[in-house]
C-alpha cells in the first residue's frame, strides 16, 4: 500500500503530480544553485533563478551539516495547499491519521463516512530543538476545519497531553463539536479550558465503558471500553460502521499476573468474537521487547527503595502520572511519612482526583511543604514535578536553590520515578550530577523498578492483536519505523500485508470497506502548526529556519546609503551583528565586508531609478558569500539600503 502511495506521488504520467514534482525540483535545484554559487563564479542566470524561489535570508541559510526542518514537511506543504479531498461515497469509510504517524504527540485521527466525520483524540506534542522558542506543535486542522459543519463528535481516550492538548487551540476551527469523554478526562479538560477565557464552555458529552450511543446522521454508533493506561479513566473507543467495527483503544498496556497471563482482557476477548474490521493501534513502544512493568511491581520497588532512606525523600514524577503518586502517598503511609506536595500542576491533577474518589488520602498524611521541616527528616516524603529536568519545574527550582521552603541536604534520597523522555537526557544529565553534588543520593529506572511505561510493549500488542482479531489494521502513534515495526509483528501474527495500511505521513487518506483497505494518493494538510506564546499557527517554517539560523550562526546586519543622483555609497556602510563574530576584534574582515558592500552598491546604480531590491540582493549575496569563504558561517546577513 505504501508503494501504491509512492507510485502515485512519482508517476510522471499523472499530469498534476507531475507538476508539483516539478515544484519540488526547482525549489532543490534553486537550493543547489545557491550552493555552487557561492563556490563558482558569478552566474547572472543562476542567480535569478533562486532569486525567485527563495525568501528572504535563506540562501546562506543552507546548511547541509546541521538538520532543519524536516523536509517531508515542506514536501507536503507543496502537495496539499488546496485542501482537496472529501466525496467520501457511501461504498468505504475513511480514515485520516492527521497527527501522531511521524511522531510521539500530536496525536488525532479523522473518521468519515458519508456525511458524518469523527475525529478520535486532540493532541499537542511538545518541540524538540528544531523549533526554537516554539511552546507545542499542534494537528494541522485545516482540511476538518473546511468541512467543521460535518463533524459530529469528538471522542477523547484519556487526560494525557498528548491526547487532549491541542482542544483549546482547534476545538474552535472544528465548530466546538460535542466532547465524548470519560468523567475524569472532562475534569481535566474542563480546568484546562477554563484558562482560556475567550473560549465556550466545552460541550462534553460524559460517557462510561459499556456505554452504546447513536452518532451522526449515518447510522453509526460508539461503544466504549475500559483501557489499562497510565492514568485514570482511560476509555477505548468501537465505532459501529456499515461494514464492520473500528476499534481504537488510545494508549494502552495489558493487564498480567505475576506468570505473564494477561488478565481483564475479557472486552477484547468479546470484541474478536463478535469480529472486527479495523483496529487502529498505537506503536509507541513497539520496539521494546517483552512485557511493560505494572503498577505492582512499581509499587514495590518503590517500597523497598523508601524502607531503605534515612532522612527525606524527594520522589519525582510526572503530573500526569496520577495513579503512581497515589500509591507513593499510601506506601507513605505505610511507612509512617508525611506527604507534601510541590508543583502546581500535580496540585491541580491530586485536586481533581480527590474530587473523582481515585485519591483519598488519610485525614493528617498530607502537610503543607512550609511545615516539613516540623517533621523529623525520616518521617517525610516530597512529591513533586520534574523528573525530566524541565525548567521551572518543582525539583530543577529546588536543585538551583529557587525553592523557597526546600533545599537538597545530606541524607536525602531522590527518586526519578519516570524513565527520560527521547530528547531530555543532557537535562537529566544534569539533575542528577548537580543532585549529587548537594549530597543527595538519586535512584532512577535503570537502578530500581521505580517506573514503569504506560505503553504497551510488543509482546503486549502482540496479546492484543491476537485478542482483538482485526481484519484489517492501521499502526498509529510513533514514528514512521515504529509503525513499520508494528505492521511486522501483525504479519508474523499470520495477518496478510494487503490487510495493513500503515500511513505514509500525516494526512494520508485510507479507504476501507468489508472488501479491502488502501491508501489514496492524495492526502489533507497535515504540516505541523505552531503554538508560540498566544499565537496559534503564526510561527511557520519561514519563522523557524530564521529562528535556527540566528541560533546557529547570528546575524549580520548592513546598512548603506546610496546617492540617487550620482549612485555612490555615501560614508562608510554601518555594520551591526550579534551572534556572529565579536565585532571589535574583527576590524580587518570589517575592512574587506565594506569594501565588497561599496563596489556591489555602485556596480548596481548606473540605472535609474536604482533598483533598491535587486541591489539589496546583491549586497546579501556577496556579502554571505565573502563571510562564508572566510568564516565557514553563514549568519543572516540583512541588508537595508537607503536612497537619498
Ligand atoms: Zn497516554
Ligand atoms: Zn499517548
């Protein structure tokens, strides 16, 4: 099926792929250009050619060691700016992974039939270092947004961010369609709408396992079941189609007893009898052998861990992982130590689950963090955020001494009760050399089970599948080769490959019916939007390759003024950079960059009027080139050029 998919974006018979293939060509043979030009000799021809196709900035900004920006997205962005496909026909339903197939994050999947769309999850994802300054990336919502009149619900698995965290940025452009959740994850998404007051109240339809409702105007309906997941109130999702069911259960692990048997499984085992004909399943850890550990045998490695401290213990986790910090409090208890809490979004979550009864703590277990030092030093536990070494986060501000109440002491034992998040390691790094340092004896997942993954892993999928019995299956969540990973595990479960369609990219389109399953050759806009302070979608590509540029190697800011009347540089051109070189010490090269300004400038004006633009131009390239060949930097070099 992915071949199909490549077939039709390459096959040069195909008059409109054609085109746009040859869109694509330009933009690399402009980018190339620019590379041999600054090699080569001034070529007039070539120069225009990536004049045109390049913004501004951007022809020094190549710069093949370093990575930028994927470039499958800006691929997309070619293909899928019209906004084309719907006409879903009665004969198929479709799915569109619109986020989390190229990623972990950002996960939310489009279901069509006639009609009638559903979307399944909302969620953010958060930016690794490719996008500088940028707070999340969020689903593109552009094509649903077109057709919002045709969405009839929205259906949330569970509270995590991942899930749940883009609603407040799209739910508008969707046409705030009805919420289907579980109590809990309406809690969270309740409290979390409430900071953005420009929104309406979410219109939440509450919904429980074993629920079955009608949906739409096409005859579909949803039932829900009960997931195994890293938070509470988790809830899988069967949308009862014409041709068969479609299961999506979220994120998920398997229950098992201490012998491997997977226990609680009985709604899976129900839904292979009565047959299914899709399930959409997530990859996340598809590539980890063997089983996930379970909240047991967290629980217990916790204990052991706990009964062997001599003074305080500092446990972190994520605010997310609600079902873990209940059992840190009643092991506490346990062991006769009182529980304060830091980090205000752990507050917030323990709050909600008081309110929802999955966290009751003893009346006096939980003091307030001003009062632990009231307590003798092994009669107290800390629970905070920060695991991960994120700034600002309640055990980084204690680690720099930013913590009012709690500093690091001899005798503490902190615990990092999570395992590192792909991309956090040098911040993990750190916390736990600068926690050593203050005294502090630090316990992590690699020296004790103190965490264990919420996501399944591949012997757990491999139970699932084997349960579940789809007829045809679509791996979400994960990066491409998770995916991969995940459609060779189905087929070494005997499922045939023309029954697996694992999605190209985001925004791939998949038909299916009783029959078969196929990915189409067209696709809906799915680059990734940007969620920067208060602006959503604002920071585009452009945005992000100038913001690496300026990070990677500065800017160099010219500013000259020409002569309109006699086409000379009057006085010498001034220079400003930051981020490049140190200016001061670099008087030479300053010399020399003049030089070059001047003799580009009063090439340029024997026209009139002088072509200000064109001019502009020219002083960026040769200057670009002139600090390139002497440097091996490219900064930004922004040239303002003044007629008087
Ligand atoms: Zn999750
Ligand atoms: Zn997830």
């Amino acid at each position: 099926m992915i071949i199909e998919k490549k077939k039709g974006f390459l096959d040069p018979k195909k008059k409109k792929e054609n085109k746009e293939n040859k869109k694509i060509e330009n933009k690399k043979s402009a980018n190339s250009a620019t590379f041999k030009h600054s090699a080569k000799k001034h070529n007039k021809k070539e120069t225009k050619v990536s004049r045109k196709k390049m913004s501004m900035g951007s022809r020094y900004a190549v710069k093949s060691r370093k990575r930028m920006i994927p470039t499958i997205t800006h691929l997309r962005d070619d293909i899928t700016l019209g906004i084309k496909p719907r006409k879903v026909s009665k004969d198929h339903v479709r799915v569109i992974p619109i986020g989390g197939v190229e990623e972990v994050g950002r996960n939310m999947i489009a279901v069509e039939y006639g009609n009638d769309i559903i979307i399944m999850d909302a969620g953010l994802e958060f930016p690794t270092s490719d996008h500088p300054g940028v707070d999340y990336l969020i689903p593109n919502v552009s094509y649903l947004k077109k057709y919002k009149h045709l969405i009839r619900a929205i259906v949330i698995s569970h509270g995590h961010l991942d899930h749940v965290g883009a609603l407040p940025y799209v739910i508008e452009d969707l046409g705030n369609p009805p919420i289907y959740t579980t109590g809990f994850t309406a809690a969270l998404i309740k409290k979390k709408h409430s900071e953005f007051k420009h929104l309406p109240t979410p219109n939440i339809i509450q919904v429980k396992k074993g629920d079955r409702l009608k949906i739409g105007k096409e005859g579909m309906f949803f039932r829900f079941f009960g997931v195994e997941h890293a938070i509470p109130d988790s809830i899988g999702t069967i949308l009862e189609t014409k041709f068969g069911d479609i299961v999506y259960p979220g994120d998920f692990k398997v229950a098992r007893d201490k012998d491997n048997n997977p226990v609680e499984v009985e709604e899976y085992e129900e839904m292979g009898k009565k047959g299914v004909l899709l399930l959409i399943l997530e990859s996340t850890n598809i590539e980890k052998e063997g089983f996930s550990g379970t909240d047991e045998e967290v629980a217990e490695g916790l204990e052991s861990v706990y009964e062997k401290a001599k003074g305080r213990i500092i446990t972190a986790t994520f605010s997310s992982q609600i079902e873990r910090v209940v059992d840190i409090v009643k092991i506490s208890e346990k062991l006769g130590r009182k529980v304060a809490v830091l980090g205000f979004s752990l507050k917030t979550n323990l709050e909600l689950a008081k309110e929802y009864n999955i966290f009751a703590p003893k009346k006096d277990t939980l003091i307030d963090i001003k009062d632990v030092d009231k307590y003798p030093q092994n009669k107290v536990m800390i629970i905070c955020t920060g695991g991960q070494g994120e700034e600002n986060s309640a055990l980084v501000r204690i680690v720099n001494k930013r913590d009012r109440n709690i500093k690091i002491q001899k005798d503490d034992t902190v615990v990092l009760s999570s395992s590192i998040v792909p991309g956090n390691e040098r911040p993990v790094q750190y916390l736990k050399d600068n926690l050593a340092r203050q005294g502090a004896k630090v316990i992590h997942y690699k020296m004790a089970t103190v965490h264990a993954s919420g996501h399944a892993y591949r012997e757990e999928v491999a139970v699932l599948h084997k349960l579940v019995k789809p007829k045809f299956f679509i791996p979400v969540h994960g990066f491409y080769f998770n995916l991969v990973r995940h459609k060779e595990l189905a087929m070494e479960l005997g499922m045939p490959e023309k029954n697996i369609a694992v999605p190209f990219c985001n925004g791939t389109i998949i038909n299916l019916n009783d029959q078969k399953i196929e990915q189409i050759k067209d696709s809906v806009p799915a680059n990734f939007v940007t969620v920067d302070g208060l602006g959503v979608g604002d920071v585009k590509e452009v945005v992000l390759r100038d913001r690496n540029i300026l990070a990677q190697d500065g800017i160099f800011v010219v500013f000259a003024v020409v002569d309109e009347t006699t086409g000379r540089v009057k006085t010498s051109p001034d220079i400003i950079s930051r981020g490049f070189i140190y200016l001061r010490e670099s008087q030479e090269l300053l010399h020399e960059v003049r030089r070059i300004i001047r003799s580009t400038i009063e090439a340029n004006t024997k026209i009139h009027p002088i072509d200000v633009g064109f001019i502009t131009e020219e002083v960026r390239e040769e200057v670009g080139k002139f600090l390139f060949q002497h440097t091996k930097r490219r900064p930004m070099v922004l040239p303002v050029i003044v007629r008087v």
